[in-house]
C-alpha cells in the first residue's frame, strides 16, 4: 500500500509542477508579446473604462512599477489567496465569482456526456473485438470515424437547427427554463436534463467513434493472448472470457486515454456550449473573447486547466484500483 | 545510389496507395479539394461582393443560397478552402517537425535529457488546448501566422510522444548500435539511419497533425479569434453564427462549410487507415491469407478450442 500512495504523490507533484507552468505561461505571455502589455491593454480600453476598472485591470496584471520577478511573486501570491481580478465585461464583479457558477453547470454537461461516451464507446468496441468481422465491426467504425470528422460545434449547430428550431423537440438556449426555480427539486432536475440533451447527444456522437476504435484495437491484442485461449479452452462462459478476462485488461490503455483525452473534449464541449448558449465556461470564453476581457479570459483558462489535472489525479487513483501492477 | 533507393521507396509508397482502397479513396477526397482550394477562386463570382437579398435560400442563380451580407455562399465556401487548407497543412508540417525533434532528441539520449524533455511534453499532453489557444490568440494579431503560431504551440506535444517512444524502439537495434560503433555522429544517425525508419509514421503523423489543425483552426476562428476579414472555413461558420443563421432558418449558411470540413477530415482519415494497412505487415498478411481461410473463421488469430459464439 506504501507504494500506492508513494505512486499517487509522484503524480500529485508533476501535476504541481503542470500547474505551476500553466500559471507562468499565463503571466509571462502578455508579457512576452510584442509591444508593453499595459499600453496594448489601456489602447484597446481608453475612454471605454472609468478610472477605477482601469486601477483594478492594472493590478489584476501587476502591471505596476516593480521589476519583473516582484510582480511575478505578487501575481502567484494573489492566485494563492484566490484572487483572480476583476472582469472587465462584467465589471465590478470579480471573475472567480463569475467563473465558479459557470464551472458547476460545465461539469455536469460535459461530465455527463464524458461518461456517457467513454462506457459506451468501450462496450460497443468490446463488442466490436469480440465478433470481429461482424455487423457491428464492419459498419460501426466508419460509420462513427465519419461523424468524427465534423467539428464539435458544427454538428451542434446542425442538431439546434433540426431538433431545437426545425421541430421544436428542444429547447433553443440556456440550461433550465424560466419556469423552474433552480434547487434541489424535481421540476428543476428534470428541465435541466431535458436542456442538457441535445448538446450531450452531440457531444456523444463526435466523441464515441474514438473510445470504441481504441478499444477494440487493445481488445483485439488481449484476445491473441494465451490466458483467453485457456480461458477458453478450459469452457467457461463467453461472455465471461469477454467481460472478466479480455475487456478487463484491455480497458487499462483506454482509462488512460481518457485523462489525455479529457482536455481535448473539454475544448470541444466548449464550443458546443457557445451553440446552445449553455452558461457554462464555454459561454463565458466567448464573452471574454468578444469583450477582450482579458483578466476572465486568464481565469477560465486557470480553472480549466486545474480541473482537468486535478480530473487526471483522479483518473491515476481509479488505475491504481484497476490495475494491480501499479499497486506492487 | 541512394536517390535510386529513395525512389523506388516512393515508387513502393505510391503503388500501396493505390492497391489500397481507402488510402486511394481518400487521397482523390483530399485532391480533390486542394485542387478546389487552388483554383476555384479563380471560376466563382468574387466572394466579397453583395449579390442579391441577405440571407436568399439556394436557387438557381445562388446554388447554395446568399449570407447574411448579401454574398454568394457558394464562392465563399470554394475560397474559404485556400487559407483552412494552408494553415492546416502548414500546422501539421511544423507539429512534425517540432514533435521529431523534441521526441527523437530525448528517444535517442534518454537518461537526463530525456527527463526533462518528456517532463515537457507531459505538460504541455495534459494542459487543456482550447482555453490555451484563446489566451494567445487573443494577444496576437489575427491573421494566418498567428493561428498557425498558436496551433503549433498546443498542438506539438502529442507526435513528440509518439515519435520519442518509436526512436526508443530503433535505437536499441543493431544497426543503430553498428553506425555508433563506427564512429558516426549522432546527427547523422538520427537523420540518415534512424529518420527514414520512420517515415510512414512521419507521414501518418503529419496527417493527423493536419486533421486537428483543421478542426482546431476552425473552431478559433469561429469564436472570432481569426482575421474575420478573410474568407476561411472558420470564419464562413462565425459570420453565418453572427448573422443569426439558426435563428432565421438560414442553414445553406453553415452546412455546406461543415461538410466540406467534415469531407476533407474523413479523406485524411481514410488516408492513415490506408497508410496503417500498407505499412503495417501484419495488416496485410492477414488480408493476404483471409480469402484462403473459411469466412468469418480463423481471422482472430485464434485457433477455436471450442465453439465460443454460435
């Protein structure tokens, strides 16, 4: 067990080390471009901001007068504490404010939909292996590579369009409707279900082919090896060769993925937001964006990036239970 | 000498491309399109131009219907290929060449410099692309240099992986052993011995590269991080967003671009399973011996004990 825990806290110190880069990257790129942060910021903003916002963006940056390694240490200690500034677009409200709202309805949209995909994926691509040839692995995969191939958010746009505008099965926008008083209540549960459907749904569609196409390709090498033969040779159940002996090794590549992968879904699951304008932090991204308000925009991709190291941490721990090699 | 060899490799490569079916198919998908990219602005109506009302639906003057400012969609969506194409292969081309040298430096010394390097590039694996991506595009100029900067910058740290842990493989063979035992220099090794090795995973690592440029590309451009002046792929689907396009119905707006995208990705796509199959003998062994073999029986690698599934 000592190794175990020795195991998760050398990954818990890279992930430390992964946010300590994201956070320099995010203070040393303004500073890295071409031409003074501060003027290229206080240019794009003159006469559109009353002084104080102009005060509160100058410290949200620590563009002061220090030298640079003073305010790279004012800028982390203002992080540890918290503070992550002001918004501009929403000023006065600070952005963790803003942001924390945001994160809860992201998480349950593009959670759900991760899970959805990723056990679904997994089983069709065990199914796949298992009759390898058959209907499902001829017509299956290209099927879903193709549905792969369209952007995120284009497939969103396509699904409104059909179902949200066209029939009107779904609602056009938001989470919940007006209807409803957001709570621990029935009434509310269901509405925000029934909104987070379709985007899910799409969200479902592009992602599955790639769970399913890994999980065959392991399956398919789990099933040459000689403990299925004997498995098999010994008469037990195939459906418990399947599950228990094949499918059970062969999803350990695919958990991993499922850490790298989850940034790059997050990315997607973004945008799709943006479509439905689900106000979750894709929503947000592109108010920030069409705002230039630059202090959310380092927000969101701070808590972004916390999230998803601290979602792989969590990931390491499930192998750790998965896979008792790593416990050895 | 070698030109004769490097040729007949092409030669090799070209042939299995078109033995294959869908490394075939999805090469013409992808000429096909770049062929549109390279001349089509020259046979449509200017792009730019007002044409008729907003907004019109698909008719025979307008095959794909009018934007929300009055242009043809049709022309737009002809050369808007021109620059996605180019930022997307351009990505792709330097993803590889950064992600060989990244990974094949820290494959082939290992020890320290592979520590700190692989350190690097699990970084850079697990920080989330997207909100990366807006943050430095929204402090450079738009336009093609900065997207292709951009996309680089997230998107490298993948086919480093990928290609360290090939070079890890080749390096402890013979041959490599045999080339530093008489005395070559290490660059040599890695670009003359060890590189050639591993061109149809360069080859399959530039087109996926490509492919995630095209998406990547396309999704910032249409959150208006782009240059929203030009005509691009990405930035037809934000004007046909900005001009409310679900809201007035207008879909001519945004599909045909999404299945042009879509097109181009799926011929891509084909194109590595088509490289897989050609350069990967076991593949092809198996498709070799399937039409001796019974149908649907002794293709698993198998050999049936028992009847498993009736």
């Amino acid at each position: 067990m000592s190794t175990s825990i020795q195991y998760l806290l050398r990954r818990l110190g890279f992930y430390a080390i992964a946010a300590w880069a994201a956070l320099t990257l995010n203070f040393f790129i303004p500073r890295m471009m071409p031409g003074d942060p501060a003027s290229i910021i206080f240019a794009r903003f003159r006469g559109k901001l009353n002084p104080e916002a102009m005060v509160a963006l100058r410290e949200t940056f620590g563009l002061t007068d220090e030298p640079l390694l003073g305010q790279y240490f004012t800028y982390l200690k203002n992080l540890l504490s918290g503070d992550l500034g002001i918004s501009i677009a929403y000023f006065p409200q600070p952005v963790t404010e803003i942001i924390s709202t945001a994160l809860l309805w992201t998480i349950f949209l593009a959670g759900t939909s991760l899970i959805i995909s990723f056990s679904l994926g997994t089983l069709l691509g065990t199914l796949a292996a298992w009759k390898r040839g058959g209907r499902l692995d001829s017509f299956l995969p290209p099927a879903l590579a193709f549905f792969g191939a369209f952007p995120y958010f284009w497939l969103a746009m396509v699904a409104l369009f059909t179902f949200g505008f066209g029939l009107g099965w779904f609602p056009l926008r938001h989470a919940y409707g007006d209807a409803v008083t957001p709570g621990f209540n029935l009434p509310f549960m269901i509405d925000a279900i029934y909104h987070a459907f379709l985007p899910a749904l799409t969200m479902v569609m592009v992602s599955l082919g790639g769970w399913m196409l890994s999980m065959r390709n392991t399956m398919i090498t789990t099933l040459g090896a000689d403990y299925i033969t004997f498995a098999r040779a010994k008469g037990l159940p195939s459906k418990m060769v399947m599950l228990k002996y094949a499918a059970r090794n062969a999803i350990l590549p695919n958990f991993t993925g499922f850490g790298m992968a989850l940034g790059f879904v997050l990315s997607g699951a973004l945008l799709t937001e943006i479509i439905f304008s689900y106000p979750g932090q894709g929503y947000l991204l592109l108010e920030a964006v069409r705002a230039q308000d630059f202090p959310l925009m380092q927000g969101l991709f701070m808590t972004i990036t916390l999230a998803v190291l601290g979602a792989n941490w969590l990931v390491d721990i499930a192998i750790l239970f998965l896979d008792p090699r790593t416990r050895r | 000498m070698a030109t004769r060899k490097n040729d007949s490799i092409l030669f090799r490569w070209i042939k299995g491309i078109i033995h294959n079916k869908k490394a075939l198919s999805g090469s013409l998908l992808v000429l096909s399109f770049i062929l549109i990219a390279a001349i089509g602005p020259y046979i449509t109506v200017d792009p730019n131009a007002f044409l008729d009302t907003p907004l019109s639906p698909p008719s025979f003057s307008h095959w794909f219907g009018t934007t929300g400012q009055g242009q043809d969609v049709l022309a737009q969506t002809i050369s808007g290929a021109r620059q996605t194409l180019i930022v997307g292969f351009a990505t792709g081309f330097f993803v590889v060449l950064i992600g060989a040298l990244i990974g094949g430096i820290s494959g082939f010394y290992g020890g320290k410099v592979d520590d700190v390097l692989s350190m690097i590039i699990n970084i850079f694996l697990v920080m989330p692309g997207l909100p990366l991506m807006v943050i430095l595009a929204s402090w450079l100029p738009p336009g093609p240099l900065t997207l292709t900067g951009v996309l680089v910058i997230t998107g490298w740290a993948w086919n480093a992986r990928v290609i360290r842990s090939q070079m890890m493989a080749l390096r402890d063979r013979d041959f490599v052993s045999a080339a530093i035992v008489s005395g070559e220099r290490n660059i040599r090794i890695i670009l003359i011995e060890i590189m050639p090795r591993m061109l149809s995973l360069l080859a399959s690592s530039f087109i996926g590269a490509s492919i995630y440029a095209i998406g990547a590309q396309v999704g910032l451009e249409f959150l208006g991080l782009g240059d929203v002046s030009t005509i691009t792929w990405g930035t037809n689907l934000y004007w046909a967003s900005n001009d409310l396009a679900l809201l007035t119905g207008s879909w001519w707006t945004f599909v045909p671009t999404g299945i042009c995208i879509a097109f181009v990705s799926f011929g891509l796509t084909l194109i590595n399973f088509g490289i897989d199959e050609v350069t990967n003998p076991r593949l092809i062994s198996e498709r070799n011996w399937r039409k001796y073999l019974p149908k649907g029986k002794g293709n698993d690698g198998i050999t049936p004990v028992i009847k498993t599934h009736a």
